[in-house]
C-alpha cells in the first residue's frame, strides 16, 4: 500500500485543502476508514484548474511523440505496480481482488491505446475549386479537461477519458468520487513518476457535502474547456444544464437499462456464461450490467434452472481481499437500501424470489446477497428502472417483435446484449435494438479499440478507440488565398 495518498495533487505538488478541512475513506467491507484524504472546496478547484490552464500553454505544443512517450511511461508504470493498484481499489470499492486485477489491467489498455492513437491525430488537405487557394483543417488540442468519475470503476474511468485527453495535448483537472479517491491519487504518484510536468494532471479530491460546488465550478469555468462525466442520467442532466454558460464540450457516459435477450436457437452454456459475467461483474454495479432478462419461451425453464445453479455454486461473496472470494460488498449504503426496495416492491406485487432476496449482514453491513426473480410485471418498479446490484430479473417473451418493443422501451439506450444462432436474425436485432453498444453471443465487450457510449439518454459522444480523442480537440478551417501559381 505504499501508493496510498493522503494529499490531494495540484501543479505538480501533493497539497492539503485549503480549509484544512479532511474527510475518512471507508471499506465497504466493514466501513473502517483506510485513509483521511483533503475536503477541497471551490477555492482549490479553481487552484487546479488555473494550473492546468497555464500548464496548457506549453504543453499544447509538444509533438505527438513526446505525448505517446509519456503516456508510455505511464502504462509502464501502472504495469509495474498493477498489484499495488488493485489492491488500493479493493479495499476503497470492495470489489474482489480477482476483478480489480482485471480492471487495472483492462484500465491500462486505455493509456496505451492513446500512447499509440497521440500519433495518429492528423489534419486533412481540402480539394477546393479555386487554384489560388489552399485549405486544411486541423486538429488541435481544446485546453482544459474537467473529468468526473465514479465509484464503481475508479481506475479505468480515469485512463479512458485522460489518456484521450492527454494524448492530444489537453490539460486534466480530475474529480474522482468521494467514495473512492484513493486510486486516483495513486495513479497521480505514477503520473509524476512518469514524467508529466507540473499542472498537466491534477487531482481534486472532495467529501460528498463539496463534491456539487466543486461540481459547479467545473461546469461554469470559463477555463475549462470540456467536461467528461461517467455517472448517472439524472447527475448528468445537472451537469449538462451548468455547462451551458460557457458553451463547453460535453462527454456523458450515463445510466443504462440493458437488455439481455435469449432467443430459442441460443446456445445455452454459452448463455449463461455471458449472464454470470455481464449481470453479476463488481456485484453488479456496472453501466453496462444485463439489467432486464428476456428469454423466449421455449427455452426460459432451462435457462432459469441452469442460471440459478450457477448462481448458486460459483459465486462467493466476502471480503475482497481474502483468498477465494469472488465478489464484495455493494459500494455505497444507498445503493443496499435502493436494491432491496426495489426487491422488496417486486415481492409484494408477487414476483418470485428463486434465491437471495435479502442483505446479509453477516458478512458486513452492504452484502447483497446474489438474487434471480421471475412473475415480474409492468406494475413492479423494478421492471424498468436500472438495479445497479447484484439482482436478476427474468422475464418470458414469445416473439422477436414482442421483445424488441419492450427492449426499446425505455428512456436510456447504453448497452444491449442478444444471444441467437439464426445469422438473419442477429442483423435485425442488432439493427434493431436503441443502444450504443450490443453484444451478440458475448456478456462482456469493453475494450479499448472500441467505441463506448450510448444513445438516448445514455449520453452524448464516445470513449476509447479512434474515436475518443474527439471531444478533445477543434477542427479549425484554415484558407491561404491568393498563391500565384
């Protein structure tokens, strides 16, 4: 743990809050705090965004080369100490050891991909008609990054956004969540070690009574030029609606509703491995998580049996870090309460509880314990609304019209994953259904060569692959007129 941090980082300088004002960090395992980190406020938002903004003036005009070296040595670094890493996420977001592991790691892939994208970041000649002028557009870096990111992936949220940022020549201000800041600042440490100079990567830290003023200013200021938020839809909407004076660029990665559909032809082992991985990954607590199950008629006994014994003998819960376990406590207290409301209103209006159901408060104070339903009706708020916990709901479907419509039957549209061996019927359904993202015959599909993000009110804009350096640069015109030939 020799990573951890108890300052935050601003300018190149491990600093406390200005108020000298501190706040505890907790295990969700059993709520004992890890570490005090700086309360910060908006004054030292403001410190950290003047810094990145004068810091961007030089950096602006470093090569593409000196960009990639860093962010090279950057990915090296996190390599290097990937167990040091997972091991700080474990214990600030309770995820098993297994899993952040595979989070460090899939993070990681980020900052090399943009070490690699920082050199292909090119402009364009423009054929115009008229032979006494040439035009270009090129692509240059927007200045100051605001980044706001969430509990349940403190790690890969980061690189996906910063390493796209930084690898076109933006300055980053990082607002990590007050529920896990620790990885933030740990990766910070290897920043500097990295080589970044002072200002480029800044790390704000703040207890949830500043985290909406220091949310505030981020949206509002005039030297910040862009925002990228990962969280939920009703958060996002806040954030868009104070960006607004300022007219900045926006990249919103918000809440899903995915569906998971099993029609007849599917192969069923090969479903339910998808299941297990996509419904059950960080106890659920994903964007992406296969939150409404569909699964046609012929083949639904099957596949609530077979899912069920799965559920019942590969999951192990506990505390993260002890040998064997496979999944940890949900993250956030709200988050036990709102899960099993929601199960608790199903159960009353008559669903079926298979297994789980209920906390288990003998492993710690937020263990959810593994739950499959079935008899969900409309009526039940459970039907549509995202669960974020480690909760399945089954619903049965005849037709693939019938489950199209009620795939498409919300307001979010982030991930959706459909599993069919009929080739005719994978073009319509993927064509079909209102998501960003589908994955067909496959539970898990982020990866850094890929486009993530959604539609609807999922969000605006797209992380990772080519094309998550977009919200991070300007296209400018330029025309020399008048060239004698």
């Amino acid at each position: 743990m020799h990573l951890l941090k108890d300052l935050a980082y601003i300018n190149g300088k491990w600093v406390g809050a200005s108020s000298k004002q501190m706040f505890p960090v907790h295990n969700p395992v059993d709520k004992s705090i890890i570490n005090n980190v700086p309360d910060m406020d908006v004054v030292d938002t403001r410190a950290a965004i003047d810094a990145a903004s004068k810091a961007f003036e030089s950096y602006r005009a470093t090569s593409a080369r000196d960009r990639s070296n860093l962010l090279r040595n950057w990915y090296n670094l996190m390599v290097k100490h990937s167990e040091d890493l997972a091991q700080i996420l474990t214990k600030e977001n309770g995820k098993s050891l297994a899993e952040s592991r595979a989070e460090i790691n899939y993070g990681n892939s980020f900052i090399e991909w943009f070490s690699e994208e920082a050199k292909k970041v090119d402009g364009e000649v423009l054929q115009g008609g008229d032979p006494s002028r040439h035009l270009f557009l090129l692509r240059q870096p927007v200045g100051v990054a605001a980044l706001i990111t969430p509990w349940n992936f403190p790690h890969a949220m980061i690189t996906r956004k910063a390493g796209a940022a930084l690898s076109v020549g933006c300055t980053c201000v990082v607002k990590p969540s007050e529920d896990t800041p620790l990885t933030a600042l740990a990766m910070a440490e290897l920043a500097e070690k990295a080589g970044f100079p002072n200002g480029i990567f800044n790390v704000v830290t703040t207890s949830q009574k500043n985290s909406p003023s220091v949310g505030k200013e981020l949206c509002e200021h005039p030297k910040v030029r862009v925002l990228s938020f990962t969280g939920s839809t009703a958060v996002g909407k806040i954030l868009y609606r104070q960006c607004a004076s300022t007219m900045k660029r926006l990249s919103l990665e918000l809440g899903g509703n995915a569906p998971f559909i099993v029609f007849d032809s599917a192969q069923l082992d090969i479903v339910i491995k998808g299941a297990m991985a996509s419904k059950f990954r960080n106890t659920g607590q994903t964007c992406v998580s296969a939150n409404r199950f569909f699964v046609q008629a012929g083949i639904f006994d099957r596949f609530v049996e077979n899912f069920l014994a799965k559920i019942n003998t590969e999951i192990k819960m506990g505390d993260g870090s002890k040998k064997d376990i496979t999944h940890g406590p949900l993250t956030k207290e709200s988050q036990l309460h709102s899960v099993h409301g929601l199960v608790t209103d199903a159960v009353k209006k008559g669903a079926k509880v298979h297994c789980g159901g209920k906390p288990l408060p003998e492993l710690g104070p937020l263990f959810y314990a593994p739950t499959l339903i079935t008899n969900v009706t409309e009526d039940m708020v459970i039907y549509n609304k995202e669960i974020f916990g480690p909760v399945a709901v089954i619903n049965k479907f005849d037709t693939e019209a019938e489950v199209i419509q009620k795939a498409n039957d919300t307001p979010v549209g982030l991930a959706g994953y459909f599993y069919s061996l009929d080739v005719s019927q994978i073009f319509r359904v993927a064509k079909a259904l209102e998501v960003g993202m589908v994955g067909v015959n496959e539970g898990l599909i982020s990866c850094a060569e890929a486009a993530f993000g959604g539609v609807k009110e999922s969000g605006i804009g797209r992380e990772g692959s080519k094309h998550g350096v977009d919200e991070y640069v300007d296209i400018k015109y330029v025309c020399i007129g008048n060239i004698k030939q």
